[in-house]
C-alpha cells in the first residue's frame, strides 16, 4: 500500500474503532494470525482492509464459494424455486452470527468470513452425499469425509491453483469448527489456540471418523457461528418442509411452540437470539436459558423425526449411493490411465500445481472433486458417463 496519511489514517480509525467498541472478550483484528505473512504484499497492519474483513474479500471470490450456487441445503430432488439451497442458508448464518456479535460486541468482520466459508465443504445431495462419501473413504482406507475439514481444504489447499488464500488461523478454525449438526447449552472457546494445534485438528479430522465433533472454536466469534448455524436451520428447515408438503405447521409441538414464541422461522430465530444475548451479554462464553435449550432440543428431534429422516424423502437414497461409488471408481480409474481426456483433469488437475499434486494421494484427488461438485455437474457426469446418449435423428437418402 502506497504510504498516504489517509490510508493511514483509515488504519488507525480501524484500530481506534475497535479499541473504543468491541468487547474485551472479542478477537481484535490486530490479533490475526496468517501462516505464510511473508506472502501478503501489503502487511496487514497497514492495509486498510482489516485481516478478518480482507479473508471474506477472499472466501467470497473464490472459486469455491460461486459453487454454493448449486448445492443442496436438505432438500434435493424438488422442483421447488423457494427452496433453501446452500448459497441461502450460508447468508442466513452470516446475517443471524453478525446480530448476535454486534449485541454482544464481538468481531463483526471475522463472524461474516467464518460464516461464509463454513460451508464450502459441502457435497452433492447435501448431508446423504456427505455419508456416502465418507463411506467410501472409510472403505478405501485414505481416511475419513466431514464437510469442516473440506471447506478449510478448498481454502488452504485447493483454491488458488493449490496455493491456497493464506487465510487467518481464527477464519480457518472458525470453519473447521463450526459443526452445526452438534448443539449445546454452553459454548466455550479454546482460547490460545496455536497453528501447530489448528493442524493437528485439521488432521484429525481427515483421518478419525467423529473428530469433528470434538473441537472447539478458538474465538467467542467462533462460537457465534457455530450456534448461528443451528438457528440458521432449524425453523427455515420447517418452512420449507411445509412447503414441499412433508409437514403441516400444526404438527410442530404444542409445547416447543409455547415456549419458542411460535412454529415459524421469524419467530424461532427471534426468540433463540434475544435468549442467547440476554444469557451471554458481557461474558466469555455463549449459552442459553435452561427452557429454551430444552425447547431447542426438542425441536431439533422434531426435525430428524419427521424431516430429515422422513422415508419420503429418502426414497432416492440408493441410487444416489450408486451414483457416488460409479463416479468414484471412473475417476480412480481415469486418474490410474492417466485419461487426461477426463474431467478430472480437465476441470480439475489443470489448475493445480505441483503443491497439491505431490502431496495427495490419488483417491483423495477423486474425493476433493467430487466433493467440489455441484448437484447439476454431478448428475451431468452422471449422465455422460453412464447413460446412453442419443445420437440425434439420422436423416436418410
């Protein structure tokens, strides 16, 4: 950055601004941790765009991030336009995680980057495309599948021809413990993380099937999130449950629905928010009430009992699964003939380097393409490769 004294200036309101606003609980920008600062052109103490607000610059035009466009949020297979997809529910995260940390007086900038790169990991088919692909990891022996651990995988390893963004250390241990399956009464952060233990998380997380589940954000921010993230869904999955006819409003228990202040989204969220604020206000950790935690609990059960696990939603299942493995084993075996004709080499392995290249394994290649994959790309691969396609009608002499 050109040493001017407004862009200097704009620095130090940054700093000023934060010094003067956020809670002592929050994690200031100037606490920012990059694993590669040698590889910043503008040191991020001089750029006016503060290091969690310049890693969202980042998240939102990676390649990764335009491919949320297509992805399955929980409901696959409908021809529905008001459905949520994951593009909506990553934005809905991101709005609900910078209410709740601006009540608290948290980092606005890094909640935004964590709450827009969480899901980046994500598969086609959504959370059942996630089983099969960890399925397959589990029987081919290169580990394990969770989507945290691939979203800080697109952004550290895969995008910028596998150079990775250089993103923060609280950005990428925000994502890759986000877990939103996971909810709990009390969220504490592992303050002091340090890269050496992000890595080793990280690590695991490829690796063990379940680690996900045993971390914990570093930062309050990311604490926010992760609780934001089940806010995010739990009343818009109703929403659009009813909207494909899967349920009725008036099934949503009478008694969560007392408690909560109603059975619709605007009004889960509401009272979810203004309950976590009011229990968390000035404190080092985030939690709820006794009788809104237990009304959450329940509501969440209603959720996998009569969505998430409705056999009517699940008769697709099976292909699905066979879908996945053939897509699996065509790559492997494009990869092994060295089938640069493929698209995994075409869309895939052309743009990444010899970084990437020399440190995966083959099966985990196919994996992280896969996982990339829109819904639409996926089933047109599908289709390319295993359906017979139509030559057309033949004109005759």
């Amino acid at each position: 950055m050109v040493k001017d004294p407004i862009f200097s200036k704009i620095v130090i309101n940054n700093l000023n601004r934060e010094r003067w606003t956020l809670s002592k609980y929050a994690c200031r920008s100037n606490a920012g941790k990059r694993q590669f600062p040698e590889r910043e052109p503008i040191r991020d103490r001089e750029n006016v765009r503060p290091i969690f607000f310049h890693d969202t610059d980042r998240i939102i035009h990676s390649l990764a991030y335009s491919r949320y466009i297509d992805k399955t949020q929980v409901f696959y297979l409908f021809e529905n336009d008001h459905v949520t997809h994951r593009v909506l529910h990553v934005q809905f995260v991101s709005k609900i995680a910078r209410t709740i940390g601006r009540f608290l007086r948290l980092n606005e900038d890094l909640i935004e980057a964590i709450a827009l790169g969480h899901d980046l990991g994500h598969v086609p088919y959504g959370h059942d495309g996630e089983e099969v692909l960890k399925a397959i990891c589990d029987s081919e022996k290169i580990g394990t599948f969770c989507h945290n651990a691939q979203s800080v995988r697109f952004l550290s390893e895969i995008e910028n021809n596998g150079e990775g963004l250089n993103l923060s250390l609280q950005v990428l241990d925000g994502i890759l413990c986000h877990n939103g399956e996971l909810l709990d009464r009390e969220y504490r952060p592992n303050y002091n993380k340090t890269w050496e233990q992000f890595e080793e998380e990280y690590g695991r997380c490829l690796l063990i099937k379940g680690e996900d589940k045993r971390i914990f954000p570093m930062t309050l921010e990311g604490c926010v999130v992760r609780v934001a993230d089940v806010i995010a869904y739990v009343g818009r999955d109703i929403e659009d449950a009813i909207r494909v006819n899967l349920i009725t409003r008036e099934e949503v228990p009478s008694p969560i629905v007392e408690v909560l202040g109603g059975a619709t989204n605007d009004k889960i969220i509401n009272t979810l928010v203004l309950d976590l604020v009011q229990n968390s206000y000035d404190k080092e950790t985030l939690f709820f009430s006794q009788k809104i935690f237990d009304a959450l609990q329940g509501l969440i059960k209603f959720n996998y009992e009569r969505i998430y696990f409705n056999p009517r939603i699940k008769t697709e299942t099976a292909k699905i699964d066979n879908m996945f493995h053939a897509m699996f084993q065509k790559y492997c075996n494009d990869l092994g003939n060295k089938d640069e004709s493929s698209k995994i080499y075409s869309y895939f392995l052309k743009t990444l380097g010899n970084r990437y290249r020399g440190k995966t394994d083959a099966k985990r290649i196919v994996v992280d393409f896969i996982a990339g994959m829109t819904d639409d790309f996926f089933n047109d691969e599908y289709q390319r490769t295993f359906v017979p396609q139509s030559y057309g009608y033949q004109l005759t002499n």
